[in-house]
C-alpha cells in the first residue's frame, strides 16, 4: 500500500477527526472540574500501554424530529476496552463527559452491552468509569432500554466475574443501578455523585433545598447510605485504589486468587503482641484492625466499606500471600454490637466472598444485637438474618477465632460451629454463653439478690463466679462447638495451617434455583 | 520508733521515688496494686505487693481508707506514705492512722484538716502576721454573696474552693456580670473533685510569680525552711516548669519570706514536710495563699540545690528524730529546673493523649534527674493524671542549667504518644524566660505559640510522609502477582466447580 | 491511543507534593533517591527504621526522632522532635483540583464545634436558633477530672445541636452546628 495514496490518506483523515475529540480544550474542561479525562483515567488504571480501545468509530445514532437533535461523535460517549492491571487482563469502559454529557445513548449503551458479553466471555473482571449526564434524553426510550440492557447483564455476569464501578462523576436516576448491583463501588469526594432523583426534583416535589454533595455525594455513600464502599480524596487514588482491589480478586468465579510471595518473616508466627491487645476487663474497648494487622502478611489488609457501619470491619487481607476475607466485630464502636448496617455490610461480603471462593477469617468479639425501638420497627431481625443465611449459605472455608464475648444469637450467627463452621478457636479471654454474666446472674439468681442487703455487692461477686464457670470457652471447648483454645500469639501460625488444611474444601447446597435470602 | 516497713499509698513515679530512699535507708516497702495499671513498673520495685484487684467497691483505689488501713494492719506495716495527690492531705486518713497507731509520715491529721481549710488557713496567717490579700474571711453562703463581696474589693476577683488544690475549683471574674456564673462552674467543679462546694473570694492579682517555700519541721519544735521555689509557669493553674533559686528573689526578699513561711508552720504547729505558696505582685509584695501539708510534685529541685533528701527527712521526723541541721546551715548551691512531661498534645491545647509509651529514652549525664513511673510498655491510662516524667536538670548557675536543659530535652525521646516536650522547647527558646522575667501570665500572654519547631523540622516531616508514601506505592505496584498458581487448581476442586 | 499518556504513573512517583495544613507545599522529585533540595542545597537524608525502637531522620549530623502517628490513604500525621504536622500526599493535578474545590466551597456559611477531647456533657448553655457571639460559652464539656468550658469563636446562630447532656463523646465528634451571620 502505498502510504501516501488515497487508502492510507483516508484512513489518517479519520483518525485526525476522531483525535480531534480528545483535544487540549477538552483536557482543560474536565480539568477545570476537577477531574481527570476519560483517556487520562484509562492510563492510570491501567498498566502502562497495554489498553486496546475496541469500536473507538462506532458513531451515534441519528438525529430525529425536533426533540431528539444529537452531536455526532465517534464513540458515542463512552470508551470500551481491554488491557491490563497488574498484567491481568481487565477489561473496562469509561464514560466520556465531553461528548454529550457522557449521556447514555443507544449506541453508547449498545458499546457497554458489547464490553459486558465480551467480559464474561473471556472471564476476567469488568471496571465501568462512570461520568455521565444520565439517559439521554434526545433518545427518549431507546436510552432507556440501552440501560436495561446493561443491567441484565449486569445481574448475569454477577457472581461470575468481578464487576467494579467506579463514579467518577454524576450517576443520577436509572444511571445507579449498575453500579449498585456491581460488586464494588468506588467514590471520589466532592467531584461524584449518585443519587435516584435530583436536587431540582426534590425541591419542586418536596420544596426541600439540597446540594448534590448533601444528597448523594461520595461522603453520604461512604458513610450513611453504604451504597458506597471505597471513597477516596481524588481520582488518581481511587484509580490506585481500584488496582489495588483487583489484585485480591479472581479472574472469574472458576479461578482462586492470584497470590503473592509468602512473608518470608517466619517471626512473625509467633506474635507476642497479640496477647496484650484485648483488655482483661471485657468492657474496654480496643481496636480490632490492630489485631488483624498483627495476623495478615504486612500491610496487606485492605479495608471495605471502612466509614460504613464501623462496628463491622470487613476487608481483604493475605496469609503466606494468599487472599482471605476477613470480618471482624469492632469492640470501638458501638461497643462491637450487631445492627442493620452491620449485617447488611457483612452479609453481602460474604456473598461476595462465596461467589468467588475466597476463604473466611470471622474474629468475634461481639456482646450481642443493638437493641432499641429503632433497631426493631426498622426490621434488626430480617437485616440480622441476612448475616446468618449468607455464613450459612457460604461454601467457602470459613474459620473463626472468638476473640472475646460471644453472646446469645450473635455467637450463632458468627459463623458459629454448628452454622457449618470448618475450624472454630477461641483466645483465652473468650466469654461464650447465652448472655453477659451480669445479665445471666440477674436472672438465675433473682431471688437471692432481691433478698439480700447489699444487691450491687452480691451481683458482682455472682457475675464473677458466673465469668469463671460458664462464660469462659473451656466449657465450649469441651462440648466440641470449640476446636481449640489458642494462646494469642500463635493465632497466625494456626490459621495458616487450618486455610492450608481447608484449601481442597468443597461442598455444596442441596439443588435449587437459588434460596430465599431475606432481603 | 524506728520504721522498719512502710505502705506507699500512691503510685507511678512519687511511689518509686519513695521506694528507693526507703530501700537505701533499710526500710522495707509495699505497694498497692490496681487492676487498672497491673503491669505498672512501681509494683516491681517494692519488696511486697498487696494486691487490690478485686473490684469491691465503687471507691477508686487509692482512696479506700478503711481498705488501705486494713491492709495495714494486716501486714503489721510501721508507717504509711502517702506521696501526693491521694490521701496526703485527707484528714480523715491520718486519723485514721494514727487511731491505728499506724505511724503516717506526713503532719499530725489537726493540722492537715486546719490547712486544708483556705479559710482557716488564712486565718492563722493572719493571725501570725502573714501578708493577706484581700477576701473574704470565711466561705461565701451563695453566688450572690460573692458578687456583693466582690463589689466591694474591686475587680478583678478569684472565686476559689476552699477544699481546692491543684488548680481546680477555682474561677476569675473580670466584672459584677460574670461573678454569678464564675461561682456557678467553680462551685460545681469543687463539689466533684472535692466533694465540698464551699467557696471563698479574694481580690485577683494580675499577673502575680508564684513563689513557694519548702518547710521541713521535726516533732520537737524545729524548723527550717528549705529555700524557694519558682513555679509561675502555669497553665490554667497546673505547674509545667518549676525551678530553685527564683530568678525574682534576693537575699533580703528570700529571708523575709522564708521567715514568714516558718511563722506559719510554727504558728499551726507543723512537723514534716510541707510547702508554703506566696503570690509575689509587681511591687515585690508578696502574700499567703495556701499550706500544701505534703511532699510536692516538684521537690526535687530542692533536693538538687539543697543536698537534702526530703523523704529521707520525712522519715526520720516521722520516727521522731531532731533536724540534723539549723536555718544556718541551709545554703542554696546552683541552679535547677523541672519539666514536668505530660502525655498531652500541646498544639490541640493540652488534651491528654492517652496510650501506650513504646519507647522512652533519655541522657544520662550527672546534672540530669529523671523522676519516672513510666518504662518502655507502659499506658498512659485515663485513671490517673498524664505524667509520664520528671525531668530535673542542675546547673552551677541559671544560665548553665538553661543550656543543660536545652541539650538534655532534645536528647528525650518518647514514642507512642503526644508529649509537652515541644512545649518544654517552646519556653526554653523565649527570650523572656531566658532572662527570668514572667510571671504566671506567662503562657497566655508571653509564649505565643505553646510548642516549637525548627524550620528545617516541617519539610523533614513532609519528607519522611511522601517517602512512606511513595515507597508504598512502589511496593503496591511493584508486587508480583502469581496467577499462575490461581489457575492451578486440582481436579478435584475444578471438576466440582465447573458442574 | 495509548501512548498519549505514556508517563502518567511515573509522574506521580516521582514528584510528589506534600501540602500542610499550615497550606505549605512541599515538593519533592523522586523522594526515593533520599536526596533533598532545602534552602539552596541539596542534602542527602538518612533514616533509620526501627519498628521496635526509636525512628529517626539524620539530617546535617543531626538526629530527629520521627514517628508516623496517623496514615490514612494519602493522608497522613508525622510526629518528628516532638511536634506532629499533617499532610495530604498530592500530585501536581491533585493539587490544582483541590485549590479549585476549594474555590467552589467559598466561605461556607456555617461553622462545626467538633470535641477538642473526649469526656462527658455536662451542660449545655444553648438552644437551637439561639444567637451566639464569639467567645460566648456555649458547653461544658468534663474531661479528665476537669470541666471545660466550649465556646463560639464566631458571631452567629445555632444552627444544630448534636448532643445532650450526659452524652459521652470522642475526639472530634460533632458538638454544635453554628451558622455565621
């Protein structure tokens, strides 16, 4: 061919246009947002050079009639692709706000739709940059269906490969309900938002004032509304941030965890530290990252879900390299209780967990349910007992060590023995019974206390009679609901070799279609 | 009457300091256990522990009397020291002992109940012709009645718990409008540290130095006052730096209110350690405040410039032995200072910074004493107060304990919380208190910001951030992921997955 | 396509800014290299890491003990001789778009009273839609044996009160919600 004919000239024309879009001017738009270009999000996220756009040309659907006049572009939109993230193959799409508002049209979705059939086609987790106006309204119902599309497949693909959706932007009305149904959300503060309806809307209907960020910005997600489950301060972190989730995860739901070298720091095994961080006096509070720091391979927890529910900590985390989920009740806040939030938050860990067979680390230290009216009318009782059918429901190897209290329904739903746990420890300080000594005792011995002089005196004494003979895990340990009671410090040495011993698990449900998980 | 064993009812650093003379002198030691600092290091430097674990009652520890004087008497322990803060100045305790022929080091239990007293106090001043400010002579009734009494002394006035110490309970109105509710917050703040809401009004000096002198008297009769110590680096009335000789004394002035002082313990009959507190106006006119009845936090720089052991002396007064020496033989040698350094982070305004002291480290030289109850492990609990040490530093003179100090506050290291040692530099680097010229107004007004820092000290913080963080980063993305082994699974495993 | 942002991530490793809350911006290119630029010279910093001892920086044959308090994403608090600074850990962009978020924000309307340390509620002096001055006692907040009176430090209205008495709070829980006037 010769490079300067007609062929090659033509082919270069094309592509100056199509470069045309992608030009310093827009650059300084986003840039004068705050936030980064499609392009630009694309580089960060994945490893360098290694993303091949894929129907870069593919152009707009055309104009029709007065109400739907359409800018047409190459692309409609929305870059789709695949590449790279710590040489993994990764495919993504992001949506480009200078085209049209980065609204969804048909074609735009059409592109999605082709990016999620190509994703579960080759088995490797999907990321969608989200920076869009919403449906586009030119479009009317082919906008909307395009939407549809993407869900279903959405819904398809969930469980089979990872999908990460990363709001980079405004995602607003049926726009959030991909993301909501992907497994991961990230955020970046101040410059992204989700929300069902508007501002404006809320103000004609219910002549309420708010802000974007009030409503449905990254802080409301990360923290109230748990919609949110990764927000970081800006878009290159949260870009970093979601490379840093992938290397944790599967491919797909076939494929086990890449895994990373072993700590060679064999010390490590035996941590004096442990011993001292949970308190004596099963009233103090203390920190339950800093015995899941001590437990994981350096530096290798990953938090989910970190300002959400924080009397639940859930997140990734290494053995010897390899991943496991982790939960843990957090004796800091709220006093490490169960509530709605926390079971949600765990509940859908686990699933995820499940779905693509990465072990469970449960550490307990939890003195029971929130109580109160609002806990109740708000329905604690189903939210709880979505905790309890996701361990119950969970394949996967799953371990607990009962750090400290262990009450009533809580010590069940914990992934206690008998709800199929694989290996169960408990640390010395562990207190497992129907419920705390000083409420066991006010019960039991209701009479005598109400008979004697000094009542305060006479329960203390009970309660730590109580302690000693009932609410200590020698008694569960010699029922066989504990498989060990463990010294503290050799905690990382036994789970490594009980993941290790758990590592060929495999059982299953009975056949069904799915379960009726309370919802 | 020799004293053969002694129950130190205290803890952390007093506890071992008391411990060391007692073990230098023969005596043997107990000490209190809590459950609420069980690894504490003073445990481990008596010769015996009695353990008050067990949760009995509702009373903190170290305030159980009947516990401590049953303890006691179970042991067959000779005497009882108090230390500071506590018990040392709880009437009722020395009672109590000495009902129990339990010898308790520290004055008869009367003369800690009259001095206890701000009231009674300052009537036995006046009786002795002491310098007084201006007040009134007994508790107030009510608010109202301070605002009427303040009226009449002038503004500024100081609403004070007469049951107070230790700064708390006490509050300065500028005007008739704030007197009310100035009563209000001091009054209340007594009733709950103090258990007692009775308040007294005196006239407010501005900007006054607080001067203390150190009393030591034994049961027959003698005393000697111990020269003075400089403690107008305050803040909210709490000492931060004390130091021995003042800087606003001379001779003449130190006599003069060295003799007042005397007049003063002799006047109520006072044997053992104790400590007598002026306020030294502008003109150099100085008045009474109060008596503390007990050894204080800061003896130690008058143990530097004095030679003497206080608790040594404690002891042998309280076994009933003469002074071994006359106000003649008192000389003050030399200069030294004491930085009291607290688990408080200066720059969000002293709030205590509780934790656990990783590491602590200082210079040993032999101008440098440091007085501790803290070592590496040990928590900074919200039981008790946030000290974590004494560090007293001796010069020949002022200028050389200046620079002594400089050097060994930059050698202290401390990981794991927030400490007032920048505060410490923060004051040592100020022209004014270089000279010797404050008063305790010193911290609201002269040092304008309450920590220091080099320049250099800033970027090198910023460094040490973007290298941790680029090092991460580097770690994160350099990692090797092995997929590989991912993919391998066994056909076990794969043959039920793929059904 | 791909070659259009060819060094994106390596920019980012190697300059990298810390800015302060005193609003100073550090810059430091390829802070790895351990090699500062600092008042006209470049100096060669060496640290010793000891995670089970002391930590220090030995800058011009001087040692300062550094230790890191709080790290948190990008954010962090260095505690070095003593005193602590905090950080945000910024890129060249990220800078700009904070300075420009900032911009947006202008001077917000309202003010939050956040608990200087944790303790007890004894008292609060306020209502809801009071007005307030600046210095004007608006809680009392008992922590460590002491009470300590909270005040406004602007002119303005309650807007949010969101505590009561007897709560217990921690460091930085939100207190009071003062909109300026």
């Amino acid at each position: 061919m010769d490079v300067n004919g007609r062929n090659f000239k033509k082919f270069l024309e094309r592509q100056q246009v199509f470069e045309s879009q992608y030009d310093s001017e827009s650059m300084k738009k986003q840039h004068a947002k705050g936030k980064l270009t499609a392009r630009e999000r694309i580089a960060i996220l994945f490893d360098e050079n290694t993303f091949e756009e894929v129907d870069a040309y593919v152009s707009s659907a055309k104009s029709e009639g007065d109400f739907g006049k359409i800018k047409g572009s190459f692309g409609d939109g929305v870059i789709i692709g695949h590449g790279q993230v710590h040489g993994r193959l990764v495919f993504a799409y992001a949506q480009d706000f200078n085209i049209m508002g980065g609204s969804l049209g048909s074609i735009h979705a059409a592109k999605i739709m082709k990016l999620q059939d190509m994703a579960l086609k080759m088995g490797a987790p999907i990321i969608g940059l989200i920076d869009s106006g919403g449906a586009r309204i030119q479009e009317g119902v082919a906008s909307l269906a395009g939407y549809a599309g993407i869900f279903y497949r959405n819904v398809q693909a969930s469980g089979v490969i990872p999908q990460i959706s990363v709001i980079l932007g405004p995602a607003a009305g049926g726009a959030v309900y991909s993301p909501s149904i992907t497994d991961y959300v990230f955020m970046t503060n101040k410059t992204s938002y989700m929300f069902v309806t508007g501002p404006n809307v809320v103000k004609e209907v219910l002549n309420e004032d708010v802000t974007f960020d009030d409503l449905g910005g990254a802080e409301v997600h990360a923290k109230k509304s748990g919609v949110a489950q990764m927000i970081f301060e800006d878009e290159e972190n949260t870009l970093m941030g979601v490379r840093r989730l992938i290397s944790y995860l599967p491919s797909n739901n076939l494929e086990n965890c890449p895994e990373t070298e072993p700590d060679e720091d064999e010390t490590r095994d035996v941590e004096e530290k442990l011993r001292d961080i949970v308190p004596d006096d099963a009233n103090k509070p203390y920190d339950v990252k800093d015995v899941i720091n001590l437990i994981v391979d350096k530096r290798s927890f990953y938090e989910i879900s970190e300002r959400f529910a924080q009397n639940l900590v859930v997140g990734f985390g290494r053995l010897d390299g390899k991943v496991i989920g982790i939960i843990a009740n957090q004796p800091k806040v709220l006093a490490g209780t169960l509530d709605i939030d926390s079971s949600t938050k765990g509940a859908r860990f686990i699933r995820f967990c499940d779905s693509f067979n990465i072990p469970l680390l449960t550490l307990e230290d939890v003195p029971g349910f929130l109580p109160g009216i609002d806990q109740e009318h708000s329905g604690i009782i189903r939210h709880g007992a979505k905790l309890l059918y996701a361990y119950a429901d969970a394949t996967v190897p799953r371990i607990t060590v009962i750090l400290r209290k262990s009450y009533g329904g809580a010590y069940c739903v914990m992934n206690s023995k008998n709800l199929g746990g694989d290996f169960n420890f408990a640390w010395p300080t562990a207190e497992i019974a129907v419920m705390g000594p000083e409420g066991a005792v006010a019960i039991l011995y209701r009479k005598e206390l109400a008979a004697s002089d000094d009542p305060a005196k006479l329960k203390k004494e009970l309660a730590v009679k109580y302690r000693d003979e009932i609410a200590n895990p020698y008694v569960a340990d010699e029922k066989g609901f504990i498989d060990e009671v463990i010294d503290p410090a050799i905690t990382r040495k036994k789970l490594k070799s009980a993941f290790l011993a758990l590592e060929n698990k495999y059982i299953t449900n009975p056949t069904r279609k799915h379960g009726n998980i309370p919802l | 009457m020799k004293i053969k064993s002694i129950l130190i009812a205290n803890r952390g650093e007093i506890a071992i300091r008391i411990m060391r003379t007692a073990r230098r002198m023969g005596i043997r030691t107990y000490a209190i256990k809590t459950a609420k600092e069980p690894n504490a290091w003073y445990l481990d430097e008596a010769d015996d522990i009695i353990d008050f674990s067990e949760c009995l009652s509702d009373t903190p520890e170290f305030l159980d009397i009947e516990r401590i004087i049953h303890a006691v008497r179970e042991n067959n322990i000779d005497a009882v020291h108090p230390g500071y803060g506590f018990l040392a100045e709880n009437p009722i305790f020395a009672r109590r002992c000495e009902e129990e022929n339990i010898n308790f080091i520290g004055p008869s239990s009367e003369v800690i109940y009259n001095m206890g007293n701000k009231t009674v106090a300052k009537d036995i001043a006046r009786k002795n012709k002491v310098p007084l400010l201006r007040g009134s002579k007994g508790t107030l009734l009510n608010a109202d009645y301070a605002r009427r009494f303040a009226n009449a002394i002038g503004y500024p006035v100081i609403l004070k718990a007469a049951a107070g110490g230790g700064g708390r309970g006490m509050r300065v109105a500028e005007n008739e409008e704030e007197v009310e509710r100035m009563y209000n917050l001091a009054s209340n703040e007594s009733a709950k540290a103090f258990n007692d809401p009775a308040m007294f009004i005196e006239k407010y000096v501005a900007q006054p130095r607080h001067i203390e002198f150190q009393i030591l008297a034994d049961k027959h009769g003698n005393i000697v006052h111990l020269g003075e110590r400089e403690c107008s680096i305050q803040r909210k009335h709490q000492k931060l730096i004390e130091e021995s000789p003042s800087p606003a004394l001379d001779p003449e002035l130190r006599e003069t209110m060295g003799n007042a002082a005397v007049d003063i313990a002799k006047g109520v009959g006072y044997f053992s350690a104790g400590t007598v507190e002026f306020l030294l106006d502008a003109d150099r006119k100085f008045y009474f405040m109060e008596m503390n009845t007990r050894i204080q936090v800061e003896h130690p720089v008058t143990e530097m410039v004095t030679g003497i052991d206080l608790i040594e002396q404690m002891i042998k007064v309280a076994q009933g032995e003469k002074l071994p020496f006359a106000q003649k033989d008192i000389r003050l040698k030399g200069h030294a200072i004491e930085f009291r350094i607290n688990a408080e982070d200066v720059q969000s305004g002293f709030s205590p910074s509780l934790g656990t002291i990783e590491k602590i480290s200082w210079p040993e030289s032999k101008n440098v004493r440091v007085d501790t109850g803290v070592r590496d492990g040990s928590v900074i609990t919200p039981y008790f107060d946030s000290m974590i040490a004494k560090l007293i530093v001796y010069g020949e003179d002022r200028e050389k304990a200046l620079q002594e100090s400089s050097n060994a506050i930059r050698k202290f290291w401390i990981k794991g919380t927030k400490t007032t040692l920048s505060f410490c530099r923060a004051v040592l680097q100020n022209r004014n208190f270089r000279k010797g010229n404050f008063n305790t107004s010193f911290l609201s007004s002269e040092l304008k910001i309450h920590y220091h820092s080099e320049p250099e000290e800033e970027m090198l913080a910023a460094f040490f951030a973007v290298f941790d963080f680029a090092r991460d980063l580097e770690e994160a993305e350099g990692k090797k992921l092995n997929v590989e082994k991912g993919k391998n699974i066994t056909p076990w495993l794969l043959n039920k997955r793929l059904r | 396509m791909a070659e259009k942002n060819k060094g994106a991530k390596n920019t980012r490793k190697s300059r990298m800014i810390a800015l302060s809350t005193t609003e100073k911006e550090y810059v430091f290119t390829n802070p790895l290299d351990r090699k500062v630029k600092y008042m006209g010279e470049t100096i060669q910093i060496k640290l010793y890491e000891d995670p089970n001892g002391f930590s220090y920086v030995l800058w011009k044959n001087k040692k300062y003990p550094l230790e890191i308090i709080e790290k948190n994403q990008n954010k962090y608090t260095v505690m070095l001789n003593g005193v602590w600074h905090s950080f945000t850990i910024e890129t060249p962009f990220s800078l700009k778009r904070k300075k420009f978020l900032e911009s947006q924000a202008g001077t917000s309307s309202s003010v939050t009273i956040d608990a200087p340390m944790p303790g007890k509620i004894v008292e609060v002096l306020v209502e809801e839609g009071a007005d307030v001055k600046a210095g004007e006692p608006i809680l009392i907040l008992e922590a460590m044996k002491m009470q300590n009176e909270i005040s406004s430090h602007v002119d303005g209205v309650i807007r949010k009160i969101a505590i009561r008495q007897n709560d217990s709070v921690m460091k930085d829980d939100l207190l009071i919600e003062i909109e300026k006037h």
